[in-house]
C-alpha cells in the first residue's frame, strides 16, 4: 500500500473515533457540566433570569449547581 493509501486509511480511523465520541455518553456528560458551570456563574454573577433572586434562594442555587457539577466532572 503507498503512503498515501496509508495516510488516507489513518485519516478514517480518526474520523470513525472522534465520530464515536460525538455521539458518547462521555461527550453528553461533558456538555452538561458546562451547561452546569454556566448556570453557577449567571447566578454568582445575578446575570439573566437569576438578576433578583433573593440571597437564601441564591445561596441554594449556588450549593445545588456546585454539587451538580462536581457530581458530572467525575
């Protein structure tokens, strides 16, 4: 097989994992600690729907997003 033949085999090996990985658990997880993290900080922040919320309900949204995304970055 010539070289390029090999590269171009190389090249849909890669493709086929990184396509498996897209469509992973693992990827899904990833995703929804990020989302998890963005929602920690619009409400540190009092940013969009969480602006006026008072400090106990802030306090518990806080504690609530931290463990959430502790639990799904494991």
């Amino acid at each position: 097989m010539s070289d390029v033949g090999l590269v171009a085999k190389a090249v849909a090996e890669i493709a086929k994992v990184v396509g498996n990985w897209q469509v992973s658990a693992e990827r899904r997880r990833m995703q929804k600690a990020i989302a998890t993290a963005e929602e920690y900080i619009f409400v540190n922040e009092g940013a969009g729907e969480y602006e006026n919320i008072p400090l106990a309900k802030k306090g518990k949204l806080l504690r609530h997003f931290c463990k959430r995304f502790f639990t799904l970055n494991n």
